[in-house]
C-alpha cells in the first residue's frame, strides 16, 4: 500500500476506481437504462465540456485567487461567439470567443492586480457588468447557433477540441516557465517575488490563461446547447460551480501530479451521477445533494488533515 | 436631473422575472409601447422568481413613487407581503400570468379580496395548456412521453403538469390496452446545454420515448433539446411539444424538429397593465370584498409552419396591437377589455390588421 | 591587502521617517570574508538588499570590477555577479529541488517556450554532486527534504554560478552544526576563487574566526572597518555600541542554593521526532538553561511543556501535580512561553501591540463581566512602557515593530498576566547587545522574586552566564547535566552536544 | 522593481493608508451614496415611508451578514449562506404549523447544525473554508429544490402577521445589540481577528482556535436561522430559489462597508451595517431613476468597483488572493 501510495499514478488509479465504482453502482441499481457504451459516450459530452473550464479556473485556484466570472465569460463569449458564426462561419466560431474570453480573462487579472483587491470582489464586480454587455449583445433574444455551425456539438470534433484544450493545459503547466512560476506563486508569493518572478505579471498571465479556456468551453457549449440567452442579477453564476468542481478534483489530486487528468475524470464523475439518477427515475433535485456530498468527502479523503496546519 | 416621475403623470411599476430573457423582453416590449401610448411612466425591478427579491421588488417600485404595479410572482404566499406593502402605500396591484389560487392558499386569496389596491389578475389556463399539448401528442400516435422541466416548485410548472398527467389519465383509462407513460421530469433550469443534456438522457434512459415535452424554461432548454436530437438525428422521430415560441419555430416544424407548441401569451401582462391603469384613472372600481377583476388569457396554439407563418407576420414582425388600438382599449369597460384579451387569436388580428 | 572588488559609494536609504542608510561608503576586495556587523536596525540587511536587488537604494553607486551594479531583483543581481543568501527560507514547496535551483533562469532550458526538465534536473544533480550533496535528488519535490538540506540547496542555488559577492545575511542562526560547517567550507572556496564573501552575523566569536575584514555600521552610519587581527569581541562591541560595556551584563552570582521546591515536573514526555522520552524538574527561583544544537530536540521541549505540542506523551504537571495538557491550561496556571519564532508562534505581528499584550489576559480584564477598549488600552500601555518598548503608540501595528521591540512586546504581554513559570526560547536571538542586557537583567530580577525560567538557547555563553543549572539535549534526550559554577567551560557543554 | 517602488510608498504612509482615512472612508463612501441619490431623486428617496421601506428590504440582509462577518473576521469565507437560509426558511415554515417559537428554534437549529457541518470541514478536516461552503452551498440548493419539488413550503397561514415594521424592526436591534455586546465587550472581537490575523499566534496566545472557529460556524449558522424567520415571515412560503445568490450579495454589503475581505485586525462592527445599508440605498436607487435593468446593473458593477477600489485597505495582508 505504501508502496503504491508513492506511485506517480496512485492519485489517477484512485479516481479510476471511484469512477467505476459510481458506473457500477447506477448499472446495478438500472441495468437496462444506463451505463452501455453508446449511452457513457453521450453523458461524457457535457462533461468534456465542463472539463475545459475546470482546467482554465485550475491556473487560477493553484496560485490561490478564484474567479467568480467564469460564467458570466462563457455567457458573453457564446453570444459573441453566436453572433459573429453568422458573419465569418466557423472561424467567427471559434475566433471570437478566444478572443472574447482571453480578453475578459486579461481584464480580469489587470483590475485584480492594479487595483490590488481580492480578486473574488474583483471578479464579482466584474461579472455584473460582463453580464451587462451580454444584455445588449443579444438586445433580449435569445441568440441561436445556426444549424450549418454545430460540428462543435458532437463526437468528434468536441472530442477533439477537448483533448486539445486538456493537452494545452497539461503542457503549460509540465513544460513551461508560466507553468513553474504558476506553480511557485501558489506556493510562496514573498519568495516567488524574491527569486525574480514577476508576480503580478504571472497573474495576470494566468487570469488570461483562464480566460482562454473559458473561450474554448464557450464554443463547446454553444456548439452543444446550440442557443445562448443575456444573464442578468448574477444568475450566471450558477454557470461557475460545475467547471470549479472539476478544479476542486485537480487541487485535491494536485500532489499526485496530472490535475488535468484529475478535473476530466472529476467531471465524468458529476455527469455520471446526474445521468444515473435520471436513469434511476429519481428526481433529479437530490443530483446535487449527491454531487455536493461526494465532492467534499472526496476532497476530505484526499487531504490529509495536518495538526496545526493554518487553513483559512 | 434624471426622468424621475414627476407627481402628476402617472407611474407603473412592473416586477417581472427578467426583462431582459426571451419572454421578458417581448413582455417589456408590449409594456413600454402601451406605456408610449398612454404617456405613462414605467420602472422595471427583476425579481428572477426568488421570492424574497419579488417581495423587495414591490417595496422597491413603491418606494420609488409607482400610482400602480403589475407582478409576475413565483409562490401565491409571496403576495401576502405584496398587498400589504401595496395597502400602506396606496398603490394598485395586479398579477399577471399567474393568479392566486384559492384552495391551495385560501387565507392569501382572502387577503387579496380584503385589499382595496389588489386589483386581480390576468393569467393562462396553464392546466388546460398542458392536457391540449398532450391530447395532441396522444392523437398522434405518441405513447412514451419524456418530461424536461426548468426549475423546482415553479408553480406554472405545476400546473401544466397537472394537466399533462390528467390528459394521460384519461388516455389510459380509456384505452387500457394501448397505455401511455409520462416520465419524472427532469430539471434543465434554462440553459441551453442543460437542456440538451436533460434531453439526451432522458432518451437514453427511455429508448422507446417518442415524445418530449419541454414544459418551458424561456426558451433555451428547448432549442438545446431540439440541437442535441439533431445531433442524434432524432429529429422527426421524436414529437417535441413546448410552452415558450422559438424564433425558428417555422424552419423547426417543417424539419419535424418541433411538432407542436403554444405561446403568444406575452400579450399577457399589456392586459394587466391597462386594468390597472384604469384602476389608478378612477375608471375601474374594485367592489368591496371581491378578488376583483379576472382575465383568462388564451394561448395560441401552433402546428404547422402556415400556422406559424401567420403568427411570425402578425405578432413577431409587427405587434398585435396598434397604438391606436392600445389607447382605445384603455377607453374600455373591464368587460369589453375581458372581451378584447379573451378573443386575442390570429385570426382576430389577421381580421384587425390585413388590410 | 587584496584588490578592491566592490565599492560601495555614498549609499543613502530611507525608509519613510527611517533613515536606514546614512550614505555608507565601504570597499570589498578579492579574496575575502568581509564581516558586516552592527546592532540590529543599523543597516546592514538594507545594504546588502540595496545591493542584491531586494531592496532599490535611494543614492548612491555600487562599483563591481570598474561597472556599475544595479539589481532589479535577486535573480537580476546574480546575472550582474552578487547573490545573497537569505536568512529566512528561500525555497519554494511544491516544486522540484531543480526548479527551485534553477527558479527565474529556466530560460538556459528552454527552446521555443518548452522546458527541457530532463536537462535541468541533470544540471542540477551536477552541481549539487559537485558540493558534495549527491543524496539530495534534483528531480524529487523539495518537500521530501528538511529544513537543513534545504537552506543547502540555497546555498547551492545562490553560488553555482561562481558571483563575484556572495552576501550571507544572518544565516548561520538558521543553521544547526552541519549546516554551518557545510556553509563555511562554501564561504572559504568562493574566497579562495578570488570572490568576496559579505558575512552577517550577531555571533562575534564566529565573526572574528571566520572572516578576514570587519566593518561595523551603526545607525546606519559607516564607522569603519578593521581586520581580523585587530578584532577582540570587546573592540567590537564596543565600536557597534560607540560606547565600552564591558562582559557583565550576565549575572554575577555564583553558588547560590536552589530551593528544591519542584514547581514544574516532566515525566517521560515523548514527541515524535522530536523529544524521546524526557524527564526533568524546574525549581522555584530558578532558571534552568537548556542547550544543545538546534535540532536536538530542544525547542520542542519549550511547547511539550507550555502544552502546545501537538501528540505528546508523558505528564508535565506542576508542584500541586496538576497536568497541563492545553495552552489555555498552561496560561492558566500561569506559565508563560516566548517562542525562537517570534513573528509566527509569539506575536500575530499583523495586529496591534495593544492586542497582542492583552490576548492572554481578556479575561483577567473584564470588570463587572465587561471588558472595555480602555481598560485594554491602559494595560498595554503600562506593561508596553515597563519594557521600554520603542513605539509610536499602542495602536501600532507589531509588523512595524524591530525584533528587538518585537521581544519586548512578548515579555510586556507575559510580564502583565504576572505568570511565574516563564518558558523563554532564545530569547535574545538576533537581538542587539542593550536589549539583551535588559532581558537578562529582568529575568535576574524574576528568580530574585522567585518566579523560576526555562531558558532554552543555542548560545553557550548565554547558557553558561545566566543558568542554575544547564540540562546539554542530544537527539531528544538529555545527555549531561551542570551545575552553575565559574569553572564551567563552554566546551564541557558542547563535547555533550555533538 | 515595480513591486519594492510600491512597498517604499507604503512606507511614507499616504493619506489613503492612514488610519483614521482608513475609517473615514467607508462613512464617506455610504454618504456620497446617500447624497449623490437623494439629489438624482428629488429627495423621494428619503421620505419617511421610504425609509421604511428600505429597511424591510433589508433586515434579512442585516442579520445573515453578522454570522458571514464573523467568520470572515477569522479570515474564513462562507458562501453556503444563501442555501442555508432556504433549508432553514423551509425548517420554519414547516414548525410554523405547530408553534412560531418551535419554528424559531428549529431555523436556529437547523442553521447551527450546517454551520457545524462547515466548521467540521473546515476546522477539523483542514479544507479550506472557500471549497467547503461552495460544496455545502450546492449540497442544500440541492436540499431545498428537493423540499420543494412539488410545491412550495407554506408557512402557517397567519405567519405574516408578524410582518410589521415595530416587530422586525426590534427584533433585527436587539440581535444586532447582542452581537455588538458580544463582539466588542467580551474580547470575542479580539479573538477573532487574532484568529484571523495569524492563527498560530493566537493558538500560542492561549486562544482555543479550532473551538473557536467551530463555535463562530455555528453560530454564523444559527444567526442564519433568525434570518431565515425573518424571511418566513415576509414571503410566507419557501420556493426551491429561496435565499439565492445572499451570499454574493452578503459579500457585496460587506465590502462596501469597508470590511477587509481577508478579515483580521482592521476589522470593524460598523462595516456590516454601513455595508448593508449602502448596498440597498445603491440598488433602491438605481430603480428610481427608470433606467433600463441592464444599464441599472452596469452602473451598479462600476460604482461598486469605484468604492471597493477607493475605499479598500491595501495594506492589511499586502499578499491579495
Ligand atoms: N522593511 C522595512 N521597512 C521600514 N524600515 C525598515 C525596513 N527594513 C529595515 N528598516 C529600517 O532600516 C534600518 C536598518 O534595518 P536592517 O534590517 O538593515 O537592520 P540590520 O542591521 O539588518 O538589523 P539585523 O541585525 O536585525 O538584521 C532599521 O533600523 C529600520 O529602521
Ligand atoms: N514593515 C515595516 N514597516 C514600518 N517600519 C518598519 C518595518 N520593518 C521595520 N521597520 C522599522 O525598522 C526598525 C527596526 O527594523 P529591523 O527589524 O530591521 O531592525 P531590528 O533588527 O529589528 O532591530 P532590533 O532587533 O534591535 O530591534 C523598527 O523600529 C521599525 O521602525
Ligand atoms: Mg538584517
Ligand atoms: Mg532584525
């Protein structure tokens, strides 16, 4: 046991048991109605999705501020995402919510870091006017992905983008000084800064990082929901949990190393769930009873709680 | 310095969910051009159906100065804490698209015949709503039926519901031997992709479901459950039927994305706000001890791309009511306005308008 | 005299009201250990920072081999030839030995934006294989090493590429036996190299043995240099003081009896780790010195007994044998404890000399139930006062404190809940030479009111001057006990320590 | 460079950083508010009736922020408020039937229950209050949907009787006297931003942290509770979206009022108050002057950065997550 405790891939062969453990479970409980091959590949479309959006927030939380604007991004960047597929096709597609949401990521870490506040004020701040402009984006309709642009929204190119975006975010933070420096900030910001790293330059660089895997999410998700309406009153919040849940997945699987891996498979995990209750017939409202409980006692059993240890 | 309402001119206040979703900015739409006509003042508050936002909202409006305010609330009990406000500011209030229900919150109901302020209310059949959507499903050869809903606990939500089961209900008992099935609905809030996702597994956990009904949720879930059956190339064999118009409802019926829906309602609140503008002229007179004055407003039902061409022509591209015709109708006795909103179909603004 | 290598001109700082550096002008030159000393405050962290990058300099030039040095950072300044070893831990947890080696100069491993991790990690190893610490792994996290190993790689990480000015500010109080040596050995190759080794310390014996040159700064004024040879503790002292004071501010008394009243009792007490299965006694009136090297376990021994170790086994109890088992216990009972790491364990610096003195006696200060902002106020003051706290009021916040004036607020904060069991871990630690007198002269006065004082210290003359008796601590156990007497020398103490 | 330029101008102690601007700020900010709304609106914004208006918008905001207030002083964040009040408006509607005090105690309870369940994450599994509170938010969403699946939860017809602005009005005081009592007048203040100003320190101080952080927990929970009665009786009924996005508006409130997000010694009482009440004279005010909702939020999002950017302390934990 201990021996396999210190195995690199311990953290990832327990996810893979918890996750065939939740699979075995529903496929007892509703043998005929879910779980098959074909149905697995239609849950894990959202949770791919969901996925890309936990890697982007995981540049964020490892250093240790949060960003509550995730969803009011993905909000905006769709809708521009939407509009702009009517005038230039696929590559308004996919262009403009990268550039949407590096953008709003950019603006994110530059009024975190000038005007030196905590970043959840920052970022809620923020998402109130994020949300703002989607309401005149769409001028109160509901924008609708025209039915010629929607690859996006199935196997395989959302698979493919996907793992493209999961890839990108393991590489930057195995192969790449950000990486590192992403990594030595979450650590000990005094030191960081005193061994020359820029600190408030790698935030922002992060919050960007983030913002462009929102923009990544945003076209999967319009690709997938196909429509995309204004939020307003911070109702888009309720859009930052999910993806954040995958990020707690890669934060408490952090010391085994491969978080990606860690926030995918965290993901599948959630979608696995909310599909065996449907398939259970069970009212999908406990979903996030169920989802709630399991992740904290996931997080729970992951760490382990050191005496003493400062945990704010 | 800013527009705010100067003390003659008359103020209506509107507590909506959103007005800035799909439904909600049609409603505003309406709203601010009767408002137009009648050089009247309006000041929106979004409430998003929490509750104690909606009672805030109506402190919010009275507070600043409405003569009258129309309320979009979620649960009955909340208009408890409304009429009161409303008493002790002496403003008017009507509910539009929902109506306090009198055996399931009787003591509310009293309350609101007590109040000299609270007008009534214009609201939909929403139980017969969902037993016509169903009844055309039935008729049409459907027998599993999945159910996606948006939010818990809503309460348009539970009446259309009711009037789903009741038409299956009736189907089974009378065909015993060809028995249809209504699933558990399945929550989908009102996103897109969550109703893509409610859609696809409800399917997977139903393969022989052969319709769907999206019960509403602004629009969103259902275009993300019509996508994803595109995506599987569902479209066409399974019949989805819905409560919220989609802006290519027309493409959609021909490609059998969508079978059936009804909608047309956002005329709705203009109803409840020339009532109570009637109300704060003098013009309507509530009798002591009544609820005061009811609309039951018709929904438009819609099956067929002509169908929908007509409704695109003559409540999308152009609106169902004229300036002229909003200030007269504003002229009108309560009957006649009943009258007016109760007749609201097509046909009677084809009558009114082509020409 | 070697050649000048550094010449620092006319450096002038100010920290708002604080004049930190008067503009200071000293020369290094090849091929030595340049001391740098002065009582805490008097500038010589902020030179060396001015001149590393840590801190921007108001005026004034460093001249390094002819060319102007000016840092923009640490890292900065080691591209420029000077690098400075710190005295807080410099390493980053989380990553790997590597990565913190090489923190801030990846670029030497990176094409096209891609970390060459293999070729790092192998530099890496080579470097530390060449300083003689091929146990420590460059791939492994750094967490898998202590604190010792650590502060090493430091020492690797801030020297492998030969600068020009080494600066180490302060390091050896961080360090226990191995550690120094290890750094030392470090010291001499970088002088034999022809480089100059800037050497910090408040330890003069080791000064005046280590280094070939000393300069001294006072108030942050250049008072000037002399050479090992012209170098006795006293000259020193002297010279950062500006004014003579002689060996005797330790106690003077010899031979007086201890009461055998037992008013603290250790039995069997095992930390983890840390402490195996200890006893000892603590008499009334009496200042019992615990010495050893700094990771024989000593420190520990201070929070087993205060309670606050976490997993302890074994009983402390008091005379009356009541067992304190939790800080709050040990308050109680009036015990007292100032920790060797004053700004974590001693004083939540991020607050108020007021809250800071009063946390332990809120409850002493309620009248009628009611504490009051007042009541408070005037409680720290007095106590803050008593000490001769250097402040600007009680509001003040700690951070903005001296160490000096950091202790004092601890022992002002000990001194009014009137506890008579007071457990003091070094408490003179990087702390200038008229703070200690008073510290030491205040605990005299406490054994003469016969309040009795753990006192645990890696300083032997400390041990030696002020301690009844002295318990020397050897991997977690007690390994010799000595009676107070003027025949006792410092190397009796230290052959039981190694 | 940049950064050590910052820490020498940090020194000279500009007139942002002093102490007594430091206080002054967050009053002026709530006056600025106050004045800059009341000319914009004629005044209207002030008549009597208003000002009681305003307040019924606000005592549920008041009292949940006590309890978010302390935990955040201990340096913790608690973002499971708003679920919590659902659950516990729904515990109370439900006791309503039987008894208003049984109703009172079983929100109180329940309220305490969860905030122990935080505490016991947070405090003794060692997870960091921010990812405990979010699970906990989504856990009892999740619990009060499924409460009221198939309708609202209704409180006892006659519940709103209490509904008068004496009654609220005393019972929002006598819970803000009682805290304030507690808070400055039993050295539970100190301990708490000792707590969160450095929590070991503290420990070695003789202050029983975890105890403590539990007991503020529940606490926050149980105070919740009083809110959630508070919210009862106003809306009558529990709906599945009861008590959304208070905790966002919670922080919001605080913020304003000058509380610094990472807690500690700058701490002070008068924040929550200050904060609540500009937070509802902004938002009423914005309705008044009859502009589009979206433009309403847009200007709300950037006055809000303009206070917080004005009026927050930088110099308390100069490191900001
Ligand atoms: N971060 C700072 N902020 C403000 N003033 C400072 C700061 N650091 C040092 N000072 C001022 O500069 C003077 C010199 O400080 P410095 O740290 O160089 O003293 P030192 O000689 O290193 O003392 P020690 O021996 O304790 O390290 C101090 O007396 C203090 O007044
Ligand atoms: N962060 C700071 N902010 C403001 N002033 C500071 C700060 N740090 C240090 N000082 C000033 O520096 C003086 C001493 O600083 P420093 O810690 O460098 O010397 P020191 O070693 O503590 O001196 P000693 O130990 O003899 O008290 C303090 O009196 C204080 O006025
Ligand atoms: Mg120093
Ligand atoms: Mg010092």
């Amino acid at each position: 046991m201990k021996k396999l405790k210190q195995n690199q891939y311990f953290g990832i062969i327990l996810l893979l048991v918890m996750l065939v453990a939740f699979w075995a479970i529903f496929k007892l409980l509703a043998p005929a109605t879910f779980g098959s091959p074909d149905k697995l590949a239609t849950y894990m479309k959202s949770a791919l999705i969901y996925a890309v959006g936990g890697c982007g927030l995981y540049f964020i939380c490892v250093m240790g501020p949060f960003d509550m604007s995730v969803g009011a991004n993905i909000v905006l960047s769709s809708i521009i995402a939407c509009n702009a597929s009517v005038r230039f096709g696929y590559l308004g597609l996919i262009i403009a919510p990268i550039l949407c949401g590096t953008l709003i990521g950019l603006i994110n870490g530059l009024v975190y870091i000038k005007l030196h506040i905590s970043s959840l004020i920052v970022t809620v701040a923020l998402s109130l006017i994020y949300e703002a402009l989607s309401v005149y984006a769409t001028n109160g309709k509901n924008v609708i992905l025209d039915i010629g642009f929607r690859a996006f929204g199935d196997y395989p190119a959302n698979l493919i983008l996907a793992v493209f975006a999961y890839l990108l975010c393991a590489f930057i933070l195995k192969y790449t000084k950000v990486g590192t420096y992403t990594y030595a900030i979450g650590s000990n910001e005094v030191i960081a800064k005193n061994m020359g790293v820029n600190v408030p330059k790698y935030k922002v660089v992060a919050f960007t990082l983030a913002g462009l895997f929102f923009g990544l999410q945003a076209i999967l998700t319009i690709s997938f929901g196909t429509s995309m309406t204004s939020a307003s009153n911070l109702s888009s919040m309720s859009r930052n949990f999910t993806p954040l849940m995958g990020t707690f997945f890669g934060l408490a699987f952090k010391k085994y190393g491969h978080p990606v891996i860690a926030i995918v498979i965290g993901e599948m995990i959630i979608q696995l769930m909310f599909n065996g209750f449907v398939a259970l017939g069970a009212p999908t409202t406990i979903q996030n009873v169920v989802t709630g409980a399991a992740l904290l006692l996931i997080v729970a059993l992951t760490t382990k709680p050191v005496k003493g240890a400062v945990v704010k | 310095a800013v527009p705010v309402a100067a003390e003659d001119d008359i103020t209506i206040g509107v507590s909506i969910w959103s007005s800035t979703d799909v439904l909600g900015s049609q409603c505003k739409k309406i709203i601010d051009k009767a408002a137009d006509a009648l050089g009247v003042n309006v000041m929106y508050v979004d409430q998003g159906h929490v509750s104690e936002q909606v009672t805030a909202s109506v402190e919010q409006l009275c507070a600043a100065g409405c003569d009258g305010i129309i309320i979009c609330n979620s649960a009955d009990s909340e208009m408890t804490s409304a009429i009161q406000t409303c008493d002790a500011n002496s403003v008017y209030l009507t509910q539009f698209f929902r109506i306090i229900s009198e055996e399931n919150s009787p003591e509310v109901y009293q309350t609101a015949c007590n109040s000299p302020y609270y007008l009534g209310a214009v609201h939909e059949d929403e139980v017969t709503n969902g037993y016509t959507l169903v009844n055309l499903l039935l008729e049409n050869g459907d027998r599993n039926i999945g159910l996606e809903a948006w939010t818990v606990g809503d309460a348009t939500f539970q009446q259309r519901w009711t009037g789903y089961k009741k038409a299956v209900d009736e189907w089974n008992e009378a065909n015993p031997d060809d028995q249809a099935t209504l699933t558990e609905p399945v929550y989908a809030n009102t996103s897109s992709e969550e109703g893509a996702a409610a859609a696809l597994s409800l399917y997977n956990s139903n393969p022989d479901m052969d319709a769907l009904i999206v019960a509403g949720g602004g629009g969103d879930p259902l275009v993300g459950s019509i996508g994803a059956f595109a995506n599987e190339g569902l479209t066409g064999k399974i019949d989805v039927v819905s409560t919220d118009f989609l802006d290519d409802l027309a493409a959609q019926l021909e490609s059998g994305g969508m079978f059936a829906e009804s909608g047309g309602h956002f005329c709705d609140p203009l109803f409840a706000f020339l009532t109570t503008y009637n109300a704060i002229k003098g013009n309507y007179v509530k009798d002591e001890g009544t609820f005061g004055y009811e609309i039951l407003f018709p929904y438009l039902y819609v099956s067929s791309p002509e169908d929908y061409a007509n409704y695109e022509q003559y409540f999308v591209d152009a609106d169902p009511y004229t300036d002229e015709e909003i200030v007269e109708m504003a002229g009108y006795s309560f009957d006649d306005l009943n009258k007016a909103a109760t007749s609201l179909s097509i046909d009677d603004v084809i009558s009114r308008h082509s020409n | 005299m070697g050649e000048v290598l550094l010449k620092a001109e006319k450096i002038d700082k100010h920290f708002g009201i604080t004049h930190a550096l008067d503009h200071v002008s000293i020369t290094f030159n090849k091929g030595e250990i340049h001391a740098l000393i002065g009582e805490n405050g008097s500038g010589k962290s902020t030179l060396t920072s001015c001149l590393t990058g840590i801190y921007k300099k108001d005026s004034g030039t460093f001249i390094l081999d002819g060319k102007e040095v000016s840092a923009a950072n640490q890292v900065d300044g080691n591209h420029q030839g000077v690098a400075i070893i710190v005295q807080e831990i410099g390493t980053l947890s989380g990553l790997t030995v590597a990565e913190n080696i090489f923190l801030g100069n990846e670029d030497q491993f990176t094409k096209f934006g891609i970390k060459n991790t293999a070729a790092m990690n192998k530099k890496a190893q080579e470097y530390l294989d060449s300083y003689g610490f091929n146990y420590i792994d460059a791939a492994k996290t750094i967490d898998d090493y202590n604190f010792e190993d650590r502060k090493l790689i430091e020492i690797v990480k801030s020297t492998y590429f030969n600068p020009k000015i080494l600066v180490v500010d302060e390091t050896t109080t961080a360090l226990g036996q191995k550690g120094r040596e290890e750094l030392f050995k470090v010291m001499h190759k970088m002088r034999d190299m022809g480089s100059c080794v800037i050497f910090i310390s408040h330890d003069l014996e080791e000064v005046i043995e280590q280094s070939d040159q000393i300069s001294v700064l006072r108030d942050g004024v250049y008072i000037g240099t002399i050479t090992k040879e012209e170098a006795t503790t006293d000259r020193l002292k002297q010279l950062m003081v500006g004014r003579e004071i002689g060996n005797n501010y330790y106690r003077t008394d010899y031979g007086e009896k201890i009461s055998d009243e037992v008013v603290i009792s250790v039995k069997n007490v095992s930390v983890k780790g840390q402490i195996d299965n200890l006893s000892l006694e603590l008499h009334k009136g009496e200042i019992l010195g615990i010495g050893g090297l700094s990771e024989c376990g000593m420190h520990e021994v201070g929070k087993a007994i205060f309670g606050a170790s976490y997993f302890r086994e074994g009983s402390v109890t008091l005379g009356d044998g009541t067992p304190i088992n939790s800080i709050p216990d040990a308050i109680k009972h009036s015990m007292a404890y100032a920790s060797k790491d004053r700004d974590n364990e001693s004083l939540v610096i991020n607050d108020t000399i007021c809250e800071n003195i009063c946390l332990p006696s809120l409850e002493d200060l309620k009248k009628g139930g009611v504490l009051s902002g007042k009541t408070m106020k005037e409680f720290a003051d007095k106590f803050a006062k008593q000490m001769s706290t250097k402040m600007t009021g009680v509001d003040q916040f700690v951070s903005a404190l001296s160490g000096g004036n950091k202790q004092k607020v601890v022992l002002a904060r000990w001194i009014g809940k009137d506890s008579d069991l007071i457990i003091l871990d070094s408490p003179t630690r990087g702390i200038d030479v008229k703070v200690k007198a008073d510290i030491y002269a205040m605990m005299n006065r406490m054994r003469k009111e016969g309040k009795s004082i753990i006192m645990i210290s890696e300083e032997i003359m400390e041990l030696l001057g002020m301690a009844d008796r002295i318990l020397i601590m050897k991997d977690g156990k007690i390994n010799g006990e000595f009676l107070r007497s003027e025949e006792l020398r410092d190397t009796d103490l230290i052959d039981n320590m190694i | 460079m940049e950064s050590t330029v910052k820490k020498e101008s940090a020194e000279k102690i500009p007139f942002l950083e002093r102490p007594i601007v430091r206080t002054i700020l967050p009053i002026a900010g709530f006056v600025i508010i106050c004045v800059l709304f009341a000319i914009l609106t004629d005044g209207k914004l002030f008549k009597p009736k208003n000002i009681s208006l305003l307040l019924s918008q606000s005592y549920m905001l008041l009292i949940s922020s006590i309890g978010v207030f302390m935990v955040m002083t201990m340096g913790g964040l608690d973002f499971s408020q708003g679920s919590m009040l659902g659950v516990c408006s729904i515990v109370v509607c439900w006791l309503s039937h039987y008894n208003i005090i049984l109703a009172i105690i079983g929100g109180v309870v329940t309220g305490g229950l969860i905030g122990l369940m935080n505490g016991y994450f947070n405090v003794k599994r060692k997870i960091t209050s921010f990812i405990v509170t979010i699970c906990n938010m989504y856990l009892f969403r999740g619990v009060c949907a499924y409460a009221t699946t198939n309708s609202p939860v209704y409180g006892v017809s006659d519940i709103s009787k209490y509904n008068t602005l004496p009654f609220m009005l005393t019972f929002t005081i006598v819970i803000f006297v009682v805290a304030y009592l507690a808070f400055t007048y039993t050295g539970l203040g100190s301990r708490l931003k000792a707590i969160g100003a450095g929590e070991t320190a503290a420990r070695f101080a003789g202050i029983r942290v975890e105890r403590t952080k539990m007991l503020i927990y529940m606490t926050a929970g149980c105070i919740t509770g009083l809110a959630a009665f508070i919210n009862s009786i106003k809306v009558g009924s529990v709906t599945s979206t009861a008590g959304n996005q208070l905790e966002t508006q919670i922080m919001i409130a605080l913020v304003l009022g000058g509380m610094p997000v990472n807690g500690g010694a700058k701490v002070r009482f008068y924040n929550i108050i200050l904060g609540v009440m500009t937070y509802k004279v902004l938002s009423s005010g914005l309705v008044m002057l009859m502009i589009p909702t979206q433009l309403q939020q847009l200007i709300l999002g950037i006055i809000f950065l303009i206070e917080v950017a004005l009026f927050s302390d930088r110099k308390t934990g100069m490191i900001v997550k």
